[in-house]
C-alpha cells in the first residue's frame, strides 16, 4: 500500500511561487491541491487548541473526499484517485491526533 509520504509531489502539489501577502491564503487551482492547501494554510497560522478543535475541511473538500470514498466503493477509482484518497485518510488521521492533543491542552488549561 502507497503511502502519501511516497507520493511523488507532482502528484498533489506542484512547486509554486507562493504569495507573498501573509492575508491571503495560496488556495488556487484544482480541488485535489486547494483541499491540501487549505489544511496547511489553517496550520500555518498558527491556531489555537479552540480553534484546532473547531476545524473542519471546507465543503468543497469534503464533496470531493465522498466522490472519492463513491468511486471507491463502486470499484470506479483510477490509480491517482486511490492515491488522493489514501493521503486523505493520512490527513484525517493527523488532524485527529491534532485535535486530541488540543483537547488535552484545553482541558490541562482549565
């Protein structure tokens, strides 16, 4: 099984300039690489536990993510589409460990 460590970068995210203002996010281009994007820039900012825990993938990403999981389930995925799937799982499961470890800052803070 294909990790998403091993993914080639050209697969997901091609090198591009990006912007060099710090208020607008590098969100451009084809779903595959915004829902990504959108992941790093929400990282990238710096959120609080709260705002760890409050995190949810736009609804773009998630449309994209249940025509996934719909291909999938009817056998119907090409061999990119398996690997975007796969690195979504990867995603989900790093953004639960973040929103884990944000519920135990919050809860120690208290």
């Amino acid at each position: 099984m294909l990790e998403c460590a091993q993914l080639t970068p050209a697969v997901f995210m091609k090198r591009e300039i990006l912007t060099t203002s710090p208020n607008k996010p590098f969100i451009s281009g084809p779903v595959e690489r915004k829902s990504f994007y959108e992941i790093i820039d929400f990282f990238a900012h710096g959120p609080s536990p709260a705002e760890g825990m409050a995190f949810r993938p736009s609804d773009e990403t998630q449309e994209r993510v249940r025509y996934l999981l719909d291909r999938n389930a009817a056998d119907e995925l090409t061999g990119e589409e398996a690997q975007e799937l796969e690195c979504f799982g990867e995603i989900e499961h790093f953004v639960q460990l973040v929103k884990a470890r944000a519920r135990a800052y919050i809860e120690n803070e208290i």
